[in-house]
C-alpha cells in the first residue's frame, strides 16, 4: 500500500534521501527505487511511496505527485 509523504531532503550528487511520511516517520530512499530513474525532487515535494521496514525503515516506488 502507498502512502504519501514529503521530499525531507535530496542530495542529487549522491542519488539518495529521505522522505517525511505523513505517518510521522522518515524514509530513507535511493533514485534507484523511484519510478522515474532522473525525477528532480526538492525539499517539500510530494511524494507516494511504499514503505519497507525491513532492517531500517525504507521507501520504494517512490513517485513525485501534485499536492496530495
């Protein structure tokens, strides 16, 4: 199930981030799991993703929406 969240924060140079969901948590993700391999996320873009909890709490398909 996907849930939404904002852009916490993205460094483009190493490929990597993490996401604030609105269930209060953080996520840590890579370009390499969004949808989009070359999206440009900035600090406050919406976001759905599929959280993964398996060793840390990880975010997967990530996708940049509107305003959710």
């Amino acid at each position: 199930m996907k849930i939404s969240g904002k852009i916490k924060w993205y460094k483009k140079e190493k490929g990597y981030g993490y996401i604030t969901g609105l269930d209060g948590d953080t996520y840590y993700f890579e370009i390499s799991n969004c949808l989009n391999k070359k999206e440009e996320f900035k600090e406050g873009d919406t976001v759905l993703f599929i959280p993964n909890f398996d060793d840390i709490d990880y975010a997967t398909n990530v996708e940049k929406v509107g305003e959710v």
